[in-house]
C-alpha cells in the first residue's frame, strides 16, 4: 500500500483496510487522521453541517438484544411527540438556519404510524418554506424498515435522505444480535428501495460490539462501498444495562479509537460522503465529537427532543446531553465545532453531489 493509495483510497484492498484499521502507533494514527481530513477537505470542504434530532417516538415493534427501547424493555416510559411538538421544534431548528432536521423513532409499520410520519413531513416542508430555505428544511428520515410503497409515501410528502443503519453487515454477527424474526437482508432489500426511489441513502454500524473482529468491520466498509451510500451514521458500541447484552463486555478493542479509525478510513474509501460525528462518540470521551470531526467527519446533530422525553429514549447507557436544553446544545456544539477550525454552514442541506452513476 503505497502512500497515494492511502491518501485516495482509490486502490485499497480488503488488506488495507484490514492493515489501517489495525493502526496503534500513534504517529501512523495520527498519520491516517491527516490523510482522512486532507480528503475530507478537498472533496468536502471546511464546512459542518447540522441535522437537528427529534427522536419523535421511543415506540418499537423490534426486541433488537443491544437496544435501550427494544419492545420487550418494560422499564422505558413510552411516548409519542405530538404534531405540534414535533413542528415547533422543526421551526425552531430552521430559525437557527440548520437547514436539516433527523425525524427518529422506534420502528414500526402499522397505518398510524406510517400516515402520522408522512403527514408530519408534508406538514414540517410546508411551514419551514422561506427566503433562507426555499424548498424548507431538508428532511432525514430514520424509521426502520418499511414496504417499497410506504417509503414511496414519505419521498412524495418532502423526505429526501433516509438512514437505516444495518448495525452490521455480518449475516453470523447480525443474527446474534437480533431475534430470528429480524433479518438481515430485509435491510439490505430496503437499503435497494430507498436508492431506487432517490432517496439519498444513509446507513451504519456499530463499532466493537462483541465478537466482531477487524476483518468484519473492513467489510463493513467495502459494503457501504458496494451499496453506494451518500451518508454514514456509525459509532462505539456502548452496552445497556436493560438488555440481554447489558452484562456483555465490548469487542475488546479502544472502541474510541477504532470508531475513529473507522470514520478516518471510510473517508478515504468514499471521499465525498457525509459522515456524522455522532453523540456516541462523547459518551466515550467529552471532546469525543470534535475527535470525530478531526478524522474526516462532517455532519453534527444537535439535540431537539423535549427534555421531558429525552431520556426516554436513551439506546444505550451513559448517553450525554439528555439534560440541556435545545438552546445550550446549540451554543455548546457550535463552540466544539469552532474549536476543531472549522466552520458552520448554515441555512444548507449539505448534501453529496451525485455524479454520473451515483444517480438513482
């Protein structure tokens, strides 16, 4: 593996991912970080884009064994945001100038649901229409797994990203972590509708969750390559204690380290995608955020759910900024963004640019 290689990531084989992954000196570390942000810089830019979060529902059909909110967690309060709840927070995001907004929820498919999601995005498109957003805030949608009709639905009212992160492309490790019921490919099928109808398609994975080894998050990576997705939302697998796997270490590895591993070398795979700096990451370590941005991230999330609920919907133990209010979460991550030299685009959807057979 040459050192251009390393830097375009145009040549990296399996091995090389393999071999990056693997890093501990912390002069190559460092290294690999300069060559992800170099990347991240001419393919990207300097800029950072928000999504503000509504987690809208901690309602859930799935039993997922790692999750916080899986449906047979009876010590979680359930709720569900009203219309008005979820729209006030959506105007406030887009007089902020975010630009895009996250609607997050358990996963369910019932008619309710499906008709409650769609009709909040129509609703959510019409009102943040303005001279700084002529076409409103851009909506991420991330509610699980969904018929080709359904996502059809959502794409016709105003959504135009979706994320559905596949935890893991491992069919042996995936099935150790979900019930029977759930499969892995009913994931991979939904990843193909979504990018048929044009949505800009976002998943994910954990990173050191245990059992998993190098060699599975390497593929993880050449399956985000393989599928063609416009954005990555992946991060430190961080148990829960009211879970089957709440008693179960890690993989064993510096899951800070190797989340950050993960997002430097998938930057250099696919240059020109948004990767998130996720909450995860400063569950770990309290700059874990801007760490994140400093190896080839681009895209923050500032917190927008009512504190009331906020820690209703906690996916994992130890989860931060469950207690500050939507205003301090804003000033707070602004500053953390600042503090890595780079700026805040605002009033900006912040989407990759398709080209050539990227097009759906």
């Amino acid at each position: 593996m040459n050192k251009r290689d390393c830097i375009t990531g145009k040549s990296l084989s399996r091995n090389d991912l393999i071999e990056l992954l693997s890093l501990e000196n912390p002069v190559k570390i460092e290294q690999l970080r300069k060559n992800a942000e170099n990347v991240l810089l001419s393919e990207r830019g300097n800029q950072v884009y928000f999504r503000g979060l509504i987690e809208f529902s901690n309602i859930c059909r799935n039993d997922c064994y790692y999750c916080g909110i899986r449906k047979s967690n009876n010590k979680v309060k359930r709720y569900s945001l009203s219309e008005k709840q979820v729209v006030d927070a959506a105007l406030w995001c887009a007089k902020q100038g975010y630009g895009s907004i996250v609607l997050q929820s358990g996963e369910r498919n019932d008619s309710e649901f499906v008709d409650t999601v769609e009709r909040l995005v129509y609703v959510i498109k019409e009102k943040t229409v303005s001279a700084q957003l002529p076409d409103g805030l851009g909506i991420t949608l991330c509610v699980g797994e969904h018929t080709f009709e359904t996502y059809k639905r959502f794409f016709a009212a105003g959504a135009h990203r979706y994320l559905l992160r596949i935890e893991t492309s491992s069919e042996d490790l995936f099935s150790r972590f979900h019930p029977q019921t759930q499969k892995i490919q009913s994931r991979i099928d939904c990843l193909k509708y979504l990018k048929e109808i044009g949505y800009f398609v976002g998943t994910g994975v954990m990173i050191g969750m245990p059992g998993q080894t190098i060699e599975s998050l390497a593929d993880d990576i050449l399956f985000f390559k393989k599928t063609g997705v416009d954005m990555i939302g992946m991060g430190p697998y961080i148990p829960h204690s009211d879970t089957p796997l709440g008693e179960k270490e890690p993989s064993g590895y510096n899951n800070l380290l190797l989340s950050l591993k993960m997002i430097a070398v998938t930057r250099l795979v696919l240059k020109d995608i948004n990767i998130a700096a996720t909450t995860a990451l400063q569950a770990l370590k309290h700059n874990g955020r801007e760490l994140g941005l400093r190896f080839g991230a681009n895209v923050v999330m500032p917190q927008l759910t009512p504190k009331e609920v906020r820690k209703e919907y906690m996916l994992y133990d130890g989860k931060p900024c469950t207690e500050e209010s939507r205003d301090d979460c804003s000033v707070c991550l602004k500053k953390r963004i600042l503090s890595t030299g780079r700026i805040i685009s605002l009033n900006n959807w912040g989407d990759r640019v398709r080209m050539g057979n990227d097009q759906p």
